[in-house]
C-alpha cells in the first residue's frame, strides 16, 4: 500500500500542494519549521482523522481559511490491479467534517478509516514511555481503529456513554448532598441504567485491548531486543502489562460477559465515590499499559536512551502487526534520526528499509541514513519541489 498522490488545500502552512509520490523512500529536507512535518501529517491524518501533533482540528487549517481539505490517491497494491482509492477529508472547526471516498460522500469520516494505514514515529513517541496514562490508552485504541476500523465506532460509544454518565454524576451527586442537609430521599434509578450501558461497552473495548496487548507483547519484546542492541538489552526484557481499574486481583481474560458483570460490579462498589467526585472512577478510560524492562517500571526506570528503544519499538511492533494482515503501512518518520544515536539511527533504517513507502522528514539531507537512500522533495517557505 502506498499513496501515489497528496493535494491540499488551506492545509497548516499550505495554500495548495499537488505532489506525486511513489513507492519505496521518499524524503521530505528542509530546514525547521518550513513545513515538512505539515506534509506528512496530512498523510496521517486520512488514515487516522487526527494530528499527531495537537489534539483538536483547529489549528489544521491555514490561518484566515475556513476550512482545509486532505486528498489522497490510496493504491492498494495486495489488490488485483493495483487498485486505487482517492480519499478525501474536508475539515472544518466547529462543524461536523466531511469525507469523500471516490468522490462519493460519506455518511461519517469514519466510513473511510481502514482505507489507508500509517505507522508514524515521531519525537512526541517518548511520551508513549514517560507520559501519562492517557498516551498508552490512545496508543493501544488508535491500533485497535487500524486493525479494525469498526472499533472507531465502539470507541464513540464508549466516550458518548461516558460524557452521559459523568454529566448524571455530577448531578446526582448535588442531589445526594441537598438530601443528605435535608434527610429527603434521593431516587437513582437512571443511574443504574447508565451503569449497565458503561459496564457493555466498556468490555468490548477492555476486551480487545486485552487481545491486542497479548499479540503485541512478543513484537515489543523482539523489536526492543533488536533496537537497543549492544545498547540497553542488559535491562532486561521489553515487557506490556495491562492495568485496568478493576483492580489488581481482578480477572483479566478477554470474556466480554465476565468483563462486563466486573464492570458493573466495580461500579456498584464505587458509586458513593463517583458521586462525591462527579466522575466515572472505573472502566477502560482509567486504564493503562505498564512499561517494563526486566523486573523494573519503564518509566521512571529506563535511560534516554532505553526510553526511545521501548518507543521505537512500540511502532515497529504495530508495523510488523499490521503487515501481517496483508499489506503494509504507509510508515512516517518524523524527524526521528536526529534524535537517536548513530547505532539505533542505523539498526531503525535498516528495519523499515524494505517497507512498501516510507516518508521521512529530515533538516539536512545527512540526517537521513544511506540505507534509506530513495526519492527527495525539498521544502522550503511552505514550497515543495522534487529533486529525484
């Protein structure tokens, strides 16, 4: 898989792009803060609706423009006649936004995730190992959405239960404190309704996380083990727990019923909490993904150096996961090189140098190892242009 074409329009920097790509290496070089990164953003945001780089849309779209559109012609070379799909993604702060597939409008932008998949490495990766919780949680379900996009929905609605459940709480919760002054009684029964509905969704999400991080736990280790060689390997092993909510005696397997009875038996024993607090202290938004080398936390534990090996490894991982469906992602190397020192530069390069495209940005073109030699566009003044 590969994409042949990026357009934009009113994108971060960009007026208007038209730039044609092929398969195998291109770089983007040029010095910072000209726009590469922009360029291969975009690419990840028609396979993920979202930035790496911020959390909102707003600041996607060119200052003074009301809008921005993506446009991407998809070839899907696992297909019979090296099949092409154009993508496109109108999007539009506060207001809905807008996908084509094929030029034909779809109902949601979700309708067109799957379509194209990306593995992006970035600088903002360390905080996959020294960030918060919330950074691991997005890691695993953004994996989820690519393996199988229906999980975006399943994703909705969790959130949307949630938002539900978290507005009742606080409410519920000013009622119970007016009737504990006043000795009235206070009547819940809508709470226990939305109990039920967290409890069903939130196990199809912790379900497949808890999947996910069993097939994940073997690549992490064996993608850490080759990084770091000869460069943190004495550490230990490269280690994925899950920790949920439900505490550390629970019984984490991946039963969607069991999940869902533990749920909502957690929530039960939790409610005089949540109604203090006004939010929900139990279910996959509370989670998280313990980081291990050998016996010991990767956070908090681990080197400079040892932190960017367990990250690297983590997105070659989630490459070598999606290959194994049948195509490979589109993998983005975002002014990753001139972080890293020249063994883990090399031993990176040579495993993703038989990718199908790889798009790397780089300030200088020595920044980019030999072993991805391949296609150059320069960037400069929010310009593109083609050197080979």
């Amino acid at each position: 898989m590969y994409i042949a074409h990026l357009s934009l329009a009113d994108f971060r920097s960009y007026t208007e792009v038209e730039l044609s790509l092929e398969p195998g290496v291109t770089a983007f070089v040029g010095p910072n803060g000209q726009g590469k990164t922009n360029l291969v953003e975009a690419v990840n945001y028609l396979a993920t609706l979202g930035s790496h780089r911020v959390a909102h849309d707003a600041p996607l779209v060119r200052v003074g423009s009301e809008r921005a559109v993506v446009r991407g012609d998809v070839v899907d070379t696992s297909m019979p006649n090296e099949r092409h799909t154009l993508l496109e993604i109108e999007i539009t702060p506060g207001r809905a936004n807008r996908a084509r597939l094929n030029r034909s409008p779809v109902p949601r932008p979700r309708e067109i995730l799957g379509v194209i998949n990306t593995v992006l490495f970035a600088p903002e990766d360390l905080a996959l190992v020294k960030g918060d919780p919330a950074e691991r949680r997005r890691f695993l379900d953004e994996l989820l959405v690519a393996r199988a996009p229906r999980f975006a929905g399943v994703r909705s609605d969790y959130d949307r239960v949630l938002k539900q459940r978290n507005a009742l709480l606080k409410s519920a919760g000013a009622a119970v404190r007016g009737a504990s002054r006043s000795g009235g009684p206070v009547d819940l029964p809508t709470l226990d309704v939305w109990d039920t509905h967290l409890s069903t969704a939130g196990a199809e999400l912790l379900a497949a996380r808890l999947e996910l991080v069993d097939t994940l736990r073997p690549l992490v280790a064996k993608a850490y083990e080759t990084v770091a060689a000869g460069g943190g390997t004495s550490s230990g092993e490269a280690q994925l727990t899950y920790k949920s909510s439900l505490g550390p005696d629970a019984e984490l397997s991946p039963d969607r019923e069991a999940l869902a009875a533990a749920l909502l038996d957690a929530t039960g024993r939790a409610r005089r909490d949540e109604l203090e607090r006004g939010v929900s202290l139990v279910g996959p938004h509370r989670d998280d993904v313990t980081l291990g080398l050998g016996a010991m936390p990767a956070k908090g534990y681990a080197s400079h150096g040892e932190s960017w090996s367990f990250a690297l490894a983590l997105r070659l991982a989630s490459y070598e996961l999606l290959r194994s469906g049948g195509s490979d992602p589109v993998l983005i190397l975002d002014d990753v090189f001139a972080e890293l020192d020249a063994g883990r530069r090399d031993r990176l390069a040579r495993l993703v140098a038989d990718a199908e495209q790889v798009l790397v940005t780089a300030a200088v073109p020595a920044d980019v190892p030999e072993s991805l030699a391949g296609g150059r566009v320069d960037v400069e003044g929010s310009g593109v242009r083609r050197v080979r």
